[in-house]
C-alpha cells in the first residue's frame, strides 16, 4: 500500500499573516499581493490544505478581513482570527482559537515564504514523535563577522550557525503553554525562542532553499521564459500478486504493475514531463530506483515534489494531457476519478487536467497484455 502523504489526524497548521509588509513596496501588505499569480498568502495555505491539515488559521490584520477572504477564497478548513501587535501575539490568538479542536500538532508557518515543500513537513512530523519541537534548519554558506557597522570584526565561526526557517512544528499543548507564559514584554523573533524559554527541547530537522522568504520588491519580479512545455513516457510490466494504480487512484484488477515505487507509470510519465519543461532532469534522478526509501512509496509524493519545483521556480500547471495504453483494464470507468485525483496533487483544476486511453490493436507488449505505457505532456505558466 503506498504511504499516505497527509500527516496525522489531529494536525493542524497556524500561517501568521498579520503584518505591514511595507518592504515589500506593494501596494497592499505583501502577504496579499500577487506573487507568481495568486496572493503570497495563499500558497503556503494551499500547500497545507493539498496535504490535508485542517483547521488552518490563518492571522491577519485587523481590519483585513475582505482581502483575507479574497485570498483564501475556497480553501478548505481555513478561518481566520485578528492577529496582535508582535508576531508572537499574533501566533497566541492563532493558538487560542484552536482549544477544543483535538489538536494534538500544530505546524506555525510564515506567509512570507510561500513555497513550502511536503518533504520539509514530512521530516518535520517524524521529528515530533521523538521531540516535543522541531524546526527546518539551513547551514550557512558564507563567510561571517561580527561588525559595528563600519569595520570588520571579529569571524563568526560559520560551522556552528545555522538558517532557521518555517514552519515550525511542536505538540500543541507545549507549544501554547509556552505563549501563554511568554513576557508580554518581550519580543519574540519566532516560536522556537518562545519554546526554548519554557524548556522545550527543539529538534533541528534538514531545510529547504525552496523556504526563501519574500521580502523585498525585488522578490516580486518576473519569472523568465512565459511558457514552457514538456513531455514524458514510461513503461511497467503488469504482474501477479501487485496492486494496479494508475493516476494516484487504484483500480482492482487482475494484475498490478510492478516497480521499485508503487509502479504509478501514469504518474511517472507526468513527472517526467514536468522536470523535463523545467530543464530539471528526469525521475530517476530525483528518486533514484536503486534507493531503498523509495521502494513500495507512493508515486504522489513524487508528482507533489515535481509541481513544488515548478512553483519554486515561477510555473504554475497551464493543462496536462496524458495518453495510457493498455488493452486493460478499462480506463473510461476511472477517467473523473483519476483528472480528480492528479488535480488534488497538482494544485491545478480538474479542467486543466486530461486523460485519455487507446490500445495498440493487440500489437506489441500492450497488445498482449504484458504491460501499461502512458505518454504525458505538459504546458507551464510562468506566475
């Protein structure tokens, strides 16, 4: 069976979307501004939402409440509370509204950093079963000093330090605790610190560059090229004794496809075509077959990680177009089922999405039956 993609039951996500945003030189704050063609706030909740945390309470400005609507319009599980003066009264009242929802983690996330990649959360919710907290954590790169601003210092000593990013992920009950006990007099620069002062160990768990966050002016520019297309193909050989999915959706059979994953050749051929339109290598590279953490997983996690490199690099899914061949089983009966699904992970809608079938006239190894090949194409947006 492959691995479910959604955290625990009992998971619930806080964006902290409550200030000014004045560097940014937006018009409006930038958490509501287009970035890559929807409002910087709404990324990050739909990456929550795709994977299935609810509630996600999102903190804003007081006063906001039409255009937090507007940029949320039609998420699942998304309310919005007024945040407060400091980020971490903001994440308070955000924590607040979730008593009495059986929250048993939470994850507190910046909207300034929109592209928020599922392996991160993945790496982050398998920390908590060891640790009441947990952070994505980058090194840093460059050289360091300490400075008064004129003259260089002393070095900072680079291999100790770390970037720390969000979202941040601790068992709820330590983690509002530790904001209702937290000096109102004191500022806080994120919920770590805010952990750390209430003896709360925080692990550190492995980051991701694609959590920049946007800050400046210069972070809303163009992407390059307008558009741009890919196309895929790939190959299983049908089995005894394996499951059949097809598209992210299983379909009883008499044989399944065989593969170091779960064999998905549909959504092999869909990742392939994405990485292919990004220039960004092929699936064997990003999940190489002779790995063993990738053996039975779940083809979903990889069409998640080739749609969250295209959003980390400006593209959104324009239309999907996807040819399977086979003379069975039937596809015409899972065709709604399997546009729905591919939807869903790809963040795109079911418009957007096609799926075809045809045979080879019993010609050829699908001819016999002794396999399933699909072809994938694909056309991305720049944002």
């Amino acid at each position: 069976m492959p691995q479910s993609l959604a955290p625990p039951a009992g998971t619930a996500a806080v964006i902290v979307a409550a200030g000014a945003g004045l560097r940014a030189g937006q018009p409006v704050p930038k958490q509501f501004a287009l970035w890559r063609g929807k409002p910087l706030l709404r990324h990050s909740a739909e990456s929550f939402a795709r994977l299935g945390i609810t509630p996600i309470v999102v903190a804003i400005p007081a006063g906001a409440e039409a255009i937090a609507d507007e940029a949320l319009n039609g998420l699942p599980g998304v309310r919005m509370v007024t945040g407060g003066a400091t980020r971490q009264a903001s994440v308070r009242a955000a924590l607040e509204s979730l008593v009495g929802d059986q929250v048993e983690t939470v994850l507190i996330h910046d909207a300034a950093r929109p592209n928020l990649p599922s392996g991160v959360i993945a790496r982050l919710i398998e920390a908590l079963a060891a640790n009441p907290g947990a952070i994505p954590v980058l090194p840093v790169i460059d050289s360091l000093t300490e400075t008064d601003g004129a003259l260089m210092g002393i070095p900072a000593q680079r291999e100790s330090l770390r970037r720390v990013q969000t979202p941040q992920a601790f068992r709820y009950a330590a983690i509002l605790a530790a904001h209702r006990a937290w000096p109102g007099d004191l500022t806080a620069g994120d919920d770590a610190q805010v952990a750390q002062a209430a003896g709360i160990a925080v692990a550190l768990v492995e980051g991701d560059e694609a959590l920049h966050k946007i800050t400046t002016q210069a972070d809303f520019g163009p992407a390059r090229a307008p558009v741009r297309i890919g196309t895929g193909y790939d190959v299983h050989r049908l089995a005894d004794g394996e499951e059949l999915w097809l598209c992210g959706v299983r379909i009883e059979h008499d044989r399944g496809l065989a593969g170091h994953s779960d064999a998905d050749v549909a959504i092999h051929a869909l990742v392939d075509a994405i990485l292919g339109a990004l220039a960004d290598g092929d699936i064997g590279q990003h999940f190489p077959p002779n790995d063993p953490q990738w053996r039975g997983a779940s083809s979903d996690r990889f069409l998640i990680h080739a749609a969250e490199r295209a959003a980390a690099l400006g593209y959104a899914i324009g239309n999907v177009d996807l040819t399977i061949i086979c003379e069975a089983p039937k596809i015409g009966p899972h065709r709604d089922a399997m546009r729905a699904r591919l939807a869903q992970l790809l963040g795109a809608p079911i418009a957007a999405i096609s799926v075809k079938a045809t045979t080879t006239e019993r010609l050829g190894f699908a001819g016999r039956g002794e396999g399933i090949a699909v072809q994938a194409a694909v056309t991305l947006f720049a944002n």
